[in-house]
C-alpha cells in the first residue's frame, strides 16, 4: 500500500487505542517506518533496471519484489515479538502486523493504488478526523468545527518550529 495509506490508518489506530506519546510513536515506528527498507530496496533495483527506470513510473510501481526487506516477512517476527516482550505492550506487534496485512491485501488481492485502497484513505481520513474533534469537542464544548481546524494546524506546525530552551 502507499505510505499514506499506511500512515492514516496507523493515526486511526491510535486514536482508537487512545495511545499515549510514546507508545504512538512506537506505532508509527512499527506502522508505518518500516517502510525506510524501500530506501535501501531502491538501490537493489537500480542495480538491476538501471538509474533511468526510475523515472519509469509503471516499473516503478511494479518492481517485482525487489522492495522488501526482512522487515515485510513473517521472519521479522522473531524480531519484533521480543520487542514487544520485552516492553510489555502489544503495540509493536499489532501495528507491524497491521502493516503486513495491509500489505498482503494489496499484493494478494488489491494491485497497486486500488480503487478500495483509495476509498480507505478517504474512510480511514474521516474517521481520524471525526474522532479528533469528538475529543476536542467533550474538552471545549463551545469550539466550532473550524476552531478545531485551526487548533490542528496550529499544533502541526507546532512539530516543525524550534521550541526556545525555556520551554522544555
């Protein structure tokens, strides 16, 4: 699946989990950054199809396996299940396995960027959404729903600015 595929039904997870920071953080380590693999997949296949087939985006999109790592195999599970041993939380392995599973539909089913997997986007985006501004509505029931917005915007650049020392 796409990595945007992947990263909006990993932050609807964990909206649905409640997850605290740091275990969503791990989430998306699991979830979604698992794809870095592709990065070093990319080498692999340039190899193979030469620099020029990058720009091919058909083969691009078709690349015969040669994307995946150790990660995307059921083999990782004997890395990731003592991970989540050891830090006594499940996340780690559900959020991998999601991945996997996200994956496998779409090689086993679905083909690349489907009309389903489209339509997850856009279900999976409005439910992260609705359930976001449930929860900003329960904590300031006068906010309107572009209130919310602006708070979200707000917060998002919050991410990519410097926080001055004090702040911390």
């Amino acid at each position: 699946m796409l990595s945007i595929t992947h990263v909006i039904v990993t932050l609807l997870l964990i909206q649905l989990m409640s997850l605290d920071r740091n275990n969503a953080f791990v989430a998306l380590l699991f979830g979604v950054f698992i794809d870095v693999d592709h990065l070093f997949g990319l080498v692999k296949y340039t190899e193979l199809n030469g620099v020029a087939s990058i720009l091919d985006f058909h083969t691009l999109m078709n690349p015969g396996g040669q994307w995946k790592s150790m990660l995307h195999s059921p083999i990782a599970a004997a890395v990731v299940v003592p991970i989540s041993a050891a830090f006594t939380l499940a996340v780690p392995f559900i959020f991998w396995g999601v991945h996997l599973l996200m994956d496998y539909a779409e090689q086993a089913f679905l083909g690349n960027f489907s009309a389903v997997e489209a339509w997850l986007i856009v279900f999976a985006g409005l439910a992260f959404v609705t359930l976001r501004y449930e929860r900003h509505i329960k904590a300031d029931p006068g906010l309107s729903f572009g209130g919310y917005l602006r708070k979200e915007l707000k917060d998002v650049r919050g991410l990519f600015h410097a926080k001055p020392l004090a702040e911390f």
